[in-house]
C-alpha cells in the first residue's frame, strides 16, 4: 500500500492585538494607496494606525507603541525592516504567512481597518486594494477564507430587519454576535467626515421638498385645487 506524503501543514499564528492587526492593516492599505511612499516609516505608519476616516475603531496610538508593535510582528514573520534607507522603514508579509491571494488580502486588511461588513461594503470600500467586478466574486474570496484553516474571516448572523449578512476578520479572535450588531448599528464604513456629508446633503433635500411643495401649491392655488398639508402643520 503506497503512503502518501503529507502535505507540510502551515504553522499556526496567534491571535493578533487590536494594534497588531492595524499596523499590519495600514501596511497592506498604504503599500496600494500610497505606493511612492511605501514601505512606511515609524512616523507614517503611526499616522496611519490614527486616522480618523476609514478606520473603525478610531486609534489613539504612540510611535513608541507602534515600535514595540512593529517587534512583536517581527517575530510573527508577518512585518519585516525594509533595506537600503537610512530611516527604518517596513513592510508587510502578510499574504505569504497566510498563504492567500491578493484579492483575499485586500478583503481581510478592509475588515481589519473598517470593521464588519456586508459582502457589497467591502467590495466597495476595497476598490483601491482590489477591483472586484462584482459581489459574488466577493463572497467568493470571503468564503476562502472562511474555509481556510484556521478561518480568517466569519460570516455574522443576519442582524434583526438587515438584507445582508455582515461579514468580520477571525486575526484578533472570535467575534461576539453583539461585537457584530454594534457595529452593524453605527455602520463602520461611514467616518464622521461622510456623516456631515450626508447630513447636508439631507438639509439640502429637504430645502428643496419645501420649495417644491410651495411650487406645487402655487399651481394648485391658480387652478382652484386644495391639497392637503402635511401632518403637523397647520
């Protein structure tokens, strides 16, 4: 009977730090964004793990805290110091140490920045690391890495009144269903800057309800029709 020989089995990584996982996400994000700029120094980096748009939880975070990081993911094999600059710069590892594509790397780096989300979010929010051409191939990068051993992604149940599930990376461990529902409820891909954004484009609507209502009322008015008003005004 002829044996087969065993596949070498790839060595398992722990559970990652929240900073661990924003610095190795940021890394990913900025190598594509920002190419002209990458590998990244202690400095950008840092800044990168702070940004107030795209990034879910907002950080707080010191160079020095980035540095003792950045050592700790060393050993992880997942950051490495980047050669022939006087300024230390770094760079990631990450798709070789979990043995995945781009595509799926761009997917995973999306939810480590952003936080949970539906299968549409994160082809949208991902358009700058990957171009997906449409949600399916998506779901089927995600469900990949759902498969993967160990799984890096998890699929959330269906949130109460929600059309999607929402999906979450597995790097930093387990999620809990509220973990998830929390940041379904304050929608993770939205930053404060959107949010205003969409508050005067709501100001903005509504001005032109009322002016439209006023219009519509004019021409009533001249051709002896009564309309009623809205409830709540007199």
């Amino acid at each position: 009977m002829n044996s087969t020989p065993d596949t070498p089995s790839r060595p398992a990584l722990r559970t990652l730090t929240p900073l661990e996982a924003r610095v190795l996400g940021v890394l990913v994000e900025k190598q594509h964004t920002v190419p002209d700029a990458y590998p990244l120094s202690v400095n950008a980096l840092t800044s990168g793990c702070n940004q107030k748009t795209a990034r879910a939880p907002v950080m707080n975070v010191t160079e020095a805290d980035v540095l003792t990081t950045i050592d700790d993911l060393k050993r992880l094999s997942l950051v490495f110091e980047g050669s022939s600059s006087r300024v230390p710069r770094f760079e990631h590892n990450m798709n070789r140490v979990l043995g995945i594509p781009s595509q799926a790397a761009a997917l995973l780096t999306t939810l480590i920045l952003r936080g949970p989300q539906t299968a549409a979010e994160l082809r949208l929010n991902a358009a700058r690391l990957h171009g997906f051409a449409d949600i399916s191939s998506v779901e089927a990068f995600l469900d990949e890495l759902a498969a993967n051993e160990p799984a890096r992604v998890v699929k959330l149940p269906r949130m109460p009144g929600g059309r999607e599930s929402r999906w979450a990376h597995l790097l930093c461990g387990e999620v809990s269903v509220s973990e998830g529902s929390a940041g379904g409820a304050l929608d993770d891909s939205v930053s404060y800057a959107e949010f205003e954004t969409l508050k005067a484009e709501q100001k903005r609507l509504n001005a032109e309800l009322v002016q439209l209502r006023a219009m519509v009322e004019q021409m009533a008015g001249e051709l002896g029709i009564t309309i009623d008003k809205p409830t709540g005004q007199s």
